[in-house]
C-alpha cells in the first residue's frame, strides 16, 4: 500500500486550479519517480494476467491516455498498479493547446471538463521521454505502454493522414501498442475523421504503413483506435466493421462526451470542452455494448468512461470490454482505485 493516503492529499489539490493541480501533481511524479519518493503512491500491481492483441496484459486495469500527454512520469505511473499505461496524445510538432482557463471540476457530478486541445512537446521530445523511463528496460516489464498519436490544430483535416504517418513512424519502435485518437472534441474538425470515407482513408493508409514498419523492425504493434461516446448505433456498426477490413487490432471506447444533459444546472457544466467521469459511463457503457455485438467475441475492447468505482470496472468488463481504463477517477479517488478495480474483474472473471 501507498505512505500517503490519497484522501489527505486530494483537498489540497482540489483547493487548486485543476490544470495547475494537474501540472504539480505531474511534476512530483517525474521528479519522484525511482526514488523513495515513490512510496507515497506505490502499491503491489495485482495479477490477472489477460492476452489480447497478441500482447500478454499484467492486469486488466490501465491508464486512459490525456494525464501524462508528454510521457514524463511512465515510470511514476507504473508504480500505482496499473497493467497498462497509455501515454499522449503526441502531434508531430510541438503546440500549446486551447487557451487558459480550459479544465473544470464538476465535483457534484464527479465529473471534469476539458479542453486542453493536444496541449504537448511534440513529437521529439516525447519520443525522448519514452526511451528514458526504466520500467521499459527491465528484462521482465511489469506493464504495457501503449503510445497515443494525433494530429497538429494547423494541420489541414485533410492532411490529417500525414501527422497520424509522421507520429506512427515515431513512436513505432518504443510501443507495445499504438492508438490512433481521432475523438478528442478539441481540436477542430477531428470527430469528422470517424466518418465513412475518411475514417476510411485514413485506416487504410495507417495499416499500409504499418505492414512497412512491421517488415522494416521485424515486429508488428498492435494498432488501437479511440472512438467518441456521441455516436448513432449505426455510426458504431460502420466504425466497427472498418476496423475490421482494415486490420486494426482493437478498439478504445469512448473518449469523452460533449453532451450535456446528466450536468444541466451545474457549475461549469456550460463551459465547451469533453466532459468526462460519471457522467459518460453510460453512453460508453452503450457503446461498448454495440461494438461487442457488431464485432463478434474475439476482437479486443478496452473500455474506458466513467469509472469511479471498482463496480464501474466491473461493469464495463460485463458490457463486453476485455479490459479498462481510468483518468477522472483517478484524480477524484486517486491509486487506490486501480487495485480495488483490478481485484473486482479478477474476482468475477
């Protein structure tokens, strides 16, 4: 178990900011991570081993992409339990994101809301940062790091292709797996590439590239794509089956949801942005239910929106996701979820 109880720690961080508390919070586990600083939030990863995608997965609990956007703190991370933890989202070129004030706290709903847009360092030095973490050196790897790409906000949708190709090529040597976001409602026009033709396009010239890579390294990365919570049953089925013809390796639901109706009349609940935690459970859960049916038994899941609770792993897992990830509620329970979450899936597996 962790030195320092969450509880204690979570007041002061919730008296902050949130972006400022998320800075200082990602700034302790960088300069803490392979220290003794890192007892104040390490626990024993449970063991619930799980093969999927061809990768052999510790545990069935994992870290959502969008809390450690320029994979500083992998190895901090690591440290907390988790299985899998899933880093970014990197765009080729360095940018800012969204202007300031662009995260809020709904703690009445458990909830957040964001709209950082790919806020990182960019493509260099988030490679850098990957290949100085430790836990990726270790002969037995105690996790799976799966790397999450998307595209710059100056780049043209319809060059979109081009930054996803740029970022593969880059992050392909250092991942165990490598998700294509394409449904952060941040950055402009990005939802448009989950529709027909151009989610098709862009499938098509992703597994292209990675079939070159696979043969140029002698490995092949599984490849994930992350959809949004806000789609029609027969958007899902068209997602669903070009996944399929394209030979992607699994799928990532949901990211989160611009809907509104579960926080109407809460403070912060107008500001634009992706509202995540409780709130999205169920349009995720709804999602991964008809992904389940539209995709058969075998193809891998990963269901992520709206755990708080090891029931809501639990839940996700009997909807049909093969394993889970959590952010928000991390930051509103903090690491003693994942191992609560872990046990509970291996409990009822």
């Amino acid at each position: 178990m962790s030195l320092l109880p969450y509880a204690l720690a979570r007041p002061f961080l919730f008296g902050l900011d949130p972006e400022a508390a998320h800075d200082l919070t990602l700034g302790m586990l960088a300069r803490g991570q392979g220290t003794l600083a890192q007892a104040a939030w390490s626990q024993e990863a449970v063991a619930d081993p799980v093969q999927l995608a061809g990768l052999t997965f510790p545990n069935r609990v994992g870290l959502a992409a969008g809390l450690d956007k320029n994979a500083r703190c992998i190895d901090a991370l690591a440290a907390m339990g988790f299985g899998f933890v899933e880093v970014g989202t990197v765009t080729p070129r360095p940018q800012p994101g969204n202007p300031k004030p662009r995260m809020f706290r709904l703690p009445q709903a458990q909830a957040l809301i964001n709209r950082l847009g790919f806020n990182n360092d960019g493509l260099d030095a988030f490679v850098a940062n990957v290949q100085r973490s430790r836990v990726r050196t270790q002969k037995t790897r105690p996790l799976l790091l799966g790397l999450n790409i998307g595209k710059n906000a100056s780049t043209p949708i319809q060059e979109a292709t081009s930054d996803y190709l740029a970022c593969l090529n880059g992050v392909y040597p250092h991942a165990d797996y490598v998700t294509v976001n394409i449904s952060s409602p941040n950055t402009q026009n990005l939802r448009a590439l989950q529709s027909d033709e151009a989610l098709d396009a862009l499938l098509s010239a992703i597994a292209d590239e990675r079939e070159r890579l696979a043969a140029v390294q002698g490995r092949r990365v599984p490849l994930f794509v992350k959809i949004a919570p806000d789609l029609q049953p027969e958007q899902v089925e068209v997602i669903a089956a070009t996944l399929q013809r394209h030979g992607m390796d699994g799928v990532i639901a949901t990211n989160t949801t611009i809907a509104r109706d579960a926080v109407q009349g809460l403070r912060h609940a107008g500001e634009t942005g992706g509202l995540s935690g409780a709130p999205v459970r169920e349009a995720s859960n709804r999602v991964i239910r008809q992904l389940r049916a539209a995709l058969g038994p075998a193809f891998p899941i990963i269901g992520v929106g709206g755990i708080l609770s090891a029931q809501d792993a639990v839940d996700k897992i009997r909807c049909g996701a093969d394993v889970v990830q959590i952010y928000t509620g991390l930051i509103y329970e903090g690491p003693v979820l994942v191992a609560q979450a872990a046990r509970a899936i291996k409990a009822v597996r």
